[in-house]
C-alpha cells in the first residue's frame, strides 16, 4: 500500500506543499480556513506527520526518558502515566525504558541517550551507589530519581515512606490492635525497608512487639501467599500492616478464604492508595502517595533544568496521609457493627444535607 505524503496531502486540501509543511509546524501566516482544510485532509487520509523527519528538518521537540520498574504494578505505571500527561500538556514527549532489575539501569540510560532525551527520571529502588553512577554517566542530562534513599548524592523526589508507615501504624494502636503482623516489600527496595523501619519504630514507641513479620514481591499474588502464613497459627493477628495496596488486596482474598471477617476479626492497612483501592471489599484503608502530583512536578523539575548544571543535589520529600476506609476497625468491636455504624453515619450525613436545603 502507498505511503500518504504531504504531496497527497497539497493535492486534496487544494493547497502547496509548503503551506501544509507550514500547518504541520504551526507556523504563522495561516489563515484558520486554510489550516482547516489542511487538518481536514489530513483526516481522511489518515495522514500521521513523521517527527522524526521534523526533527532532522529543525524542529526541536522536547523529549524526555523514564526508566521504571514493571508496569504491570500499579504504583509505576500510575507514576508513567501521570508523567506522560503532564509532558504532553507542555508540549514534551516522553521514552519509556522498562526494567527488571536495577543493574539493567545503565543499559536503558545510554540506549535513551543515545535517543538525545533532554532529561531522565529514574523510577527503579536504587542503592545511593547506583544512583550517584547513573547521574554521573548522564552528564550534562539532569537527572531526577524516584526510589532513593536521603543519603543519594542526586537530585531526587520521593514520598515520605516512613511518614506514611508511622501514620499506618498509629491508625491500628489508635484502635486499640495490639497484635500486629507486618508485611513488608522486597528487601532490595529502599522504600520498602523505610515503610518496614517506619512501623518498627512506631511500634517499639508504643511497647508493641510485632506478632508476625513476612516480605512479599509487591504483587497481589504473593500477599495472598504471605497472607495465609501470616494467619497459619492458633492466633490471629488482630491487624496486618501491608507495604502496598496490590499485596493487601492478596491478604484480604486470604481472609475470604479462611472465613475470617475484614475489619470485623481483622483489621487490614495498605499503603500507595492506587486507584483500585476505593474498590475493594471493603474498600481499603491505606497511605495515600499522590502519584499524580509526583509526575506533574517530575516533568516540571527536568523541563526547567537546561543550562542548570551546577545545582547542587537535593532531595524534595513529598508528604503523604493516610485514608480512612472500611478495612479498619475497633478492636473488640462485634463483628458487623462497624458496618451498622457506617450506615448510621452515613444516614445521619443524609439528613443533614437534607434539613439544609
């Protein structure tokens, strides 16, 4: 089948071939009806502009790279999309390196570089070595790291893991849970050893020992497996601390499983708050991470750093709060009163939205 060209193009909007090279780069000197005839041909014959011909032609188009880990976990690919968005909405695009392990790192930062990114985010758990490496072979491209440690000597933008784990854990004490099992991520990611320090020190500050600690994978597949070896024994812990929502969603189908009440025996708390979460039965309580702000501010930072080779690094902690849903509850509370309790609430709102009108 014969490619479209703008030749094709001149011909049926009835125009040169440089006035449409001109709409294409919205150029100025265009009338908006001669425009819309361009942009009119171009739809019907499913003209796609090649870019890569703009580019060796002049037209500078803003790029940039993301490294990140498997997309098929929520929390990076809602961080992806978010960083797609905002790019696109200043006018940037974006190249997607997907990577298995933090020593393919360097493999994906030269193959984007290779493709002259103007700048690189880093979304793999990276040792402050590791990190300090890659910026350095990124020289002059600025770099800004998502999953690193306060000790990185890069720039970097991370949530504040062991916040978001204290409020977790202070949440389950507040309910008055004192067993207390905790189910953590991979050891080689530096925010799962946060979250998992954040809970130890909040505990060890309330003279909580943990009833059960257990590491899964990040997926929902391996907090179901954990889940059940955290509720194996003659005793039941009365909560459970998850590092992620997916592996939360695998401990509740757990519990499903083995007949045991979510919150009424077992109180369950989650940490990212991805989009799901609200969706779950019960809807999950968890450590909110605004994904989205992450990518808007990330595409921000890296767009406003040419010519800025000189900053010094330093590391923006963004905050986190944690979300209050159905998968918590008193402790001791007879199982479905909590529910009754909600619909109360939720009744007693009703009425009152009701006597103001």
């Amino acid at each position: 089948m014969k490619a479209i060209t703008l030749y094709d193009v001149a011909r049926l909007a009835g125009v040169s071939y440089q006035t449409v090279s001109r709409v294409i780069n919205d150029a100025a000197h265009v009338s908006a009806r001669t425009r819309e005839k361009v942009l009119q041909a171009m739809a019907e014959l499913h003209y796609v502009p090649n870019r890569g011909a703009q580019q060796l032609a002049g037209k500078r188009t803003r790029t940039l790279g993301l490294i990140t880990t498997d997309l098929a976990l929520h929390a990076p690919s809602q961080i992806a999309s978010a960083v797609k968005t905002r790019a696109g909405e200043c006018g940037a695009s974006v190249l997607i390196s997907m990577v298995e392990h933090p020593q393919q790192c360097l493999a994906a930062v030269q193959e984007l570089l290779a493709q002259r990114v103007e700048g690189l985010l880093v979304n793999v758990p990276l040792e402050d070595e590791q990190a300090e490496s890659l910026q350095a072979q990124a020289v002059p491209v600025p770099v800004l790291f998502l999953d690193v440690s306060p000790g990185a000597r890069v720039h970097s933008l991370v949530f504040d893991a062991e916040q978001g784990a204290t409020l977790g854990a202070q949440h389950l004490l507040a309910l008055g849970h004192q067993r207390i099992a905790l189910l953590g991520g991979p050891q080689s990611s530096v925010s799962a050893r946060a979250r998992l320090a954040g809970w130890l020190s909040t505990l060890e500050a309330a003279g909580v020992e943990p009833f059960a600690l257990a590491q899964g994978d990040w997926s929902a597949a391996s907090g179901y497996e954990k889940g059940h070896q955290l509720l194996a024994g003659a005793t039941l812990p009365q909560a459970i601390l998850v590092a992620n929502d997916q592996m939360a969603l695998g401990v509740m189908r757990a519990c499903a499983e083995k007949g045991i009440a979510v919150p009424g025996q077992l109180s369950v708390v989650g940490f990212d708050d991805t989009t799901d979460s609200a969706w779950f039965t019960p809807p999950l309580t968890t450590v909110r991470q605004a994904f989205r702000e992450a990518g808007l501010r990330s595409v921000e930072w890296l767009l406003a750093q040419q010519g800025n080779t000189g900053q010094a690094p330093a590391q923006t902690r963004l905050p986190v709060t944690l979300v209050e849903r159905h998968s918590t509850a008193r402790e001791g509370l007879p199982q479905g009163s909590d529910d009754l309790a909600q619909q109360l609430k939720s009744l007693a709102i009703l009425a009152e939205q009701l006597a103001r009108r």
